[in-house]
C-alpha cells in the first residue's frame, strides 16, 4: 500500500512540471504564433488548430507575415475558427461584418464581439491578464468598437493601455494602432506632444519593417502631412504603393489621388483609374465616386483639362482624420439592433456626405406627383438596396439585368429624395448610358442633386455648364 502511495506520488510530481510547461505555453499561444513563420502557422490552421485559425484569419485581414490582404482568405479561417466556439474566430468574424461582402452589418459586428468577449470560460479576459498580446490586441478593439457601446462602456484609455501591451511584443497591427493613437494624442494623456509623436512614427516604423501594408499606408500620411517627420511627398508615395501592392484598399484610393492630381509629377489619367478601379473591386467606400471624379477631372465632361494648383492638391488629398477612434465620450450610444451604427473610425474625406431630403422642384410638379405613394411603398433601407443594385449593373458588376433597369432604378429613388441616384441620372443622361443623350436633363438631375449637398454632383454641373456655356 505503501509502495503504492509512493508510486502515485512520484506520478503526480512528475506530472506537475508538465502541467506547468502545459500552462505556460497556453499563456504564451499568442506570443508562439507572432513569433513563427507562416509555414508552421498554416499547418496548424490546417490541421484544426482553433487558435491558429484565429491569428491566420487575422494576418490575412492585416497582411501580416507577408501576405496580401484578403478578406476571403481571413473569411474562411476565422469561420473555421469560430465553428470551433474560439474567441479568436469569432473576434476576425465579427470585424469582417464591418465591410463587404460580409457587411456592413453592425448587428453582427456585436453579435460576434459580444460572443469573443463573453467566452464561457473567459478565455479571452483571462489570455489578457496574464498577457498574451494577441488577445491584448483583441481587447483593445472591442473597447473602441461603437457597434456595442450599449452594451460595453468605450474605453480609449483602457484600449490604448491593451494596445501598448501587445505593441511591446512587436505584434504589428497593435504597433500600428498605438502609433496612431501616440501621433494624434487620442488617449488625452499628458505626455508632451512631440514625445508621443516621435514615439508614434518609431512604432510605426517597426511595423513597416515587418513590412505591414496599413503601417506603409499610415507612415506615407507621416511624410505627406509633417507628422514627427519632414514632409516628403516623394517618399509618401513610395509607402503608399508598397500598400497598394499588397492589397491593402485606402492606399489604392490615395495612389489613385497622386496620379490624377500628379502629386509628385505629370497627371497619369491611365494610372489613376487602373488603381481606383482595383479599390472598387475591393469594396473600398467612395472608389466609384472617385471615379467619376477623375473622369470629370481629365476632361470626360469637358476639355479643360488645367492642373490644379499644388497646394489645394495637397489640401484635397489630406484633409481628413486619421482612421482611428475618437473619444468615445463625444459619441452617441448606438443600440446596435436598432439603429444603423456608424464605423467606429473616423470619417475619411473618400466618405460620402450624409443626404438631405430632397426639395420638390418647382418647375416640373408633375414629376413627383407619385412621391407619397412611392414612399408609402418603399422604406429607405429599400432605396438603398435598390441603389446599390443599380450601381453593380452601372458598373458592369451584374449581369442579371440591363442598363435600362439601372436608370429606372435611379429614377425611382431619385424621385424619393436620394442624392446619389439623381447624381447617376445625370451622368447617365450626359452620357446615353440606358437612355438617350439629353445634356438638359442631366443639368435638371445634377442640380437636383449638387442641392442635396452631393459634391460630385457640383464638380460635374461646373464642367456641364461650361460645355452648355450657360
């Protein structure tokens, strides 16, 4: 009996060092796989790993470890992830409900972080405490996540303090949103400025040395706008396209900008709309409108084709907040089931203005006379739905129906008050896309239009009138 007591205890301490190896690795997982290479990574993902599948998803969503972007890629993985009920998995999903094809959808954003930071086990909140930086790095994103500020109080500080904490262990993408928050003093602390600025360009300069598309991106902002560093519009441009290389979309949109508006030399109309037709296959908000723009600017709507002076390029190109939270406590609370919540990063000058109602024209009664029936039949969630359809067969994205029931789209919901649509009708007038030519009804649209506050819409009615010299 003896022997045998002595026996089992031997058997449990040798088993304590092992369950002790066995925790310390688990503490470390998010450590283990920011350290390793892509190969050893995708071979657990592959092999079912669920937090593997996690933090794969995660570096094709950021293009970590040298991959290209790829929303598709990060979709599959972290499904695979979150069907296995993994914090992780379920965080990448959510995030990916923020944009297309999956989103936007911000009642899924919240289901999905709500079910990462709920974990039964508390997985999530305890892999932080005892400071696995990709969980850290997880947090942070859920303190600022406006989708579920109903539910979960924001916290920039709290975030940036996660954020911190990842960033020390040289997980990028937290180096990169630590960085922003340092160059743009977004936690309200009392460091000095120009401390927390040069701290901010460091940390972007270690992501970009694991060559991070968003940190090229947002270091190439540094350089184009004085951020701790000298402007230098030349070498901007060289880390915005080893952005846009990777697939990373805002580069594509800003790339496009430099070589419409020649930035940095000659405007190069064929180079800018290759990239801004990439960033419409990416979904990137306001890439079609770009287009349009660009298209006005090089002369489709009229032959004046003058540059543009350099400094209200520059203005034009810059002028817009960094895409990172705000103080949360400047924010209405969004309850997420009910309301459509706003991205929780700050609006960019590629976003497109808010619409107003629309006003009755005086001159042509007649044409809204069916305005109370049509929207007694039609919510505004369906004018949307039905212009965005609309915009897919305009752009050549669907097959399933003609350019005439594109403009018969527009036109309906032009006739129920929505700017973009009237501003369609109008190109599509000018150019007999789906109709006949008619310069004066696409002057009527534009107008209608350019009066609900649409800025595309005023830019083309300047070059319209001087072709109509009115």
């Amino acid at each position: 009996m003896v022997g045998n007591n002595c026996k089992m205890f031997r058997f449990i301490i040798y088993l304590l060092p092992l369950s002790f190896l066995y925790q310390v690795i688990c503490a470390n997982e998010g450590t283990r796989w920011i350290k390793s290479d892509l190969s050893e990574l995708t071979k657990a993902a592959d092999s079912g790993d669920a937090y593997a599948q996690g933090f794969l998803a995660l570096c094709h969503l950021h293009g970590d470890k040298g991959l290209n972007v790829s929303r598709l890629e990060a979709r599959f993985y972290a499904e695979s992830s979150a069907s296995r009920g993994h914090w992780l998995g379920n965080f990448v999903v959510g995030y990916l409900k923020r944009y297309k094809p999956l989103g936007p959808d911000p009642a899924g954003v919240a289901k999905y972080l709500l079910k990462s930071f709920r974990d039964p086990d508390g997985k999530l909140i305890k892999q932080a405490a005892i400071g696995d930086p990709i969980a850290a790095y997880v947090l942070a994103e859920i303190f600022i996540a406006e989708e579920i500020e109903a539910i979960i109080q924001p916290d920039m500080k709290m975030a940036a303090g996660y954020y911190e904490i990842s960033a020390a262990s040289r997980y990028a993408p937290a180096c990169v949103q630590s960085a922003l928050i340092n160059i743009h003093s977004l936690d309200d602390s009392l460091a000095d400025d120009s401390t927390s600025i040069k701290m901010g360009v460091s940390l972007l300069q270690k992501a970009v040395d694991q060559k991070l598309p968003s940190a090229h991106y947002y270091l190439g902002r540094s350089f184009l706008e004085g951020h701790g560093v000298k402007i230098d519009k030349e070498l901007a441009f060289v880390h915005f396209l080893a952005a846009a290389e990777r697939d990373y979309g805002p580069a594509y949109i800003i790339v496009a900008d430099f070589y419409a508006y020649g930035l940095t030399g000659e405007p190069k109309k064929d180079m800018a709309i290759q990239y801004i037709e990439r960033a419409i296959e990416l979904h990137e908000e306001g890439a079609e409108d770009k287009l349009e723009e660009y298209m006005s600017h090089f002369g489709d709507l009229t032959n004046n084709t003058a540059q543009i002076p350099e400094a209200e390029t520059l203005e034009k190109i810059i002028n817009h907040s960094p895409p990172i939270a705000r103080d949360p406590t400047e924010r209405p609370v969004v309850a997420p089931a009910k309301e459509e919540a706003k991205s929780f990063r700050v609006p960019s000058v590629y976003s497109r203005n808010e619409k107003i109602n629309i006003p009755v024209f005086d001159d042509n009664e007649e044409q809204f006379s069916n305005k109370s029936n049509l929207t007694s039949q039609i919510s505004e969630a369906s004018i949307d739905q039905i212009r965005e359809s609309a915009k897919k067969i305009y752009w050549g994205r669907s097959t399933d129906s003609s350019m005439a029931q594109a403009f018969q789209s527009f036109e309906k919901c032009a006739k129920l008050g929505d700017a973009e649509s009237a501003r369609y009708l109008g190109i599509m007038y000018l150019r007999g896309k789906g109709v006949e030519k008619n310069p004066n009804e696409a002057l009527k649209w534009l107008e209608l239009a350019a009066q609900q506050g649409d800025e595309l819409a005023t830019k083309n009615l300047v070059s319209l009138r001087k072709i109509m010299k009115l």
